[in-house]
C-alpha cells in the first residue's frame, strides 16, 4: 500500500465516521483533528482501532499520542513506520 492509498483510505475513514454532515470539508492533510475540534476522546480510539484493524498493527498506549494521531499526515507516517 503506497502513501496516497493510506491518505485515501484514513481520510474516507474521517468523512464516512466524523463529518457525516460536513462531507464537503476541505479538510487539508496536516490539519489537527483536535484543533478543529474534529475528533475527540472517544473519537481517537475508535480511529485508533481502524488503524489497527485496516494495517494489522498493534498501536501501544504510549502510541496514541498528537504526534501520531492527531492529522491524516501523522497517522499516514506512523502506519508507514509500524509496518517497516
């Protein structure tokens, strides 16, 4: 799976699950779902778990953290990083 597909993949995951009425958002790929207030608390986790059951990857606690989750770029680049 190369990066656009990882970028598609995570931000059709965001529109179908977080901006079911806002489809239209012009949501750039470093923008910070926590900033916009796009994702809460609950909203990482199940993120978390998409991630984990779309890549196969185990996210540890310590993992879920702004710098891996908190726009499409930074879980693009963690996926990436998990599967090397």
């Amino acid at each position: 799976m190369d990066e656009n597909e990882i970028i598609n993949s995570i931000r059709n995951y965001i529109l179908d699950n977080f901006l079911f009425f806002e489809k239209e958002m012009n949501l750039a790929n470093d923008d910070s779902f926590l900033d916009i207030n796009l994702i809460d608390s609950t909203g990482i986790i199940e993120l978390v778990t998409f991630v984990e059951e779309q890549y196969h990857i185990t996210v540890k606690d310590n993992e879920i953290t702004r710098e891996n989750f908190d726009s499409i770029n930074k879980i693009k680049n963690y996926i990436i990083d998990k599967k090397q």
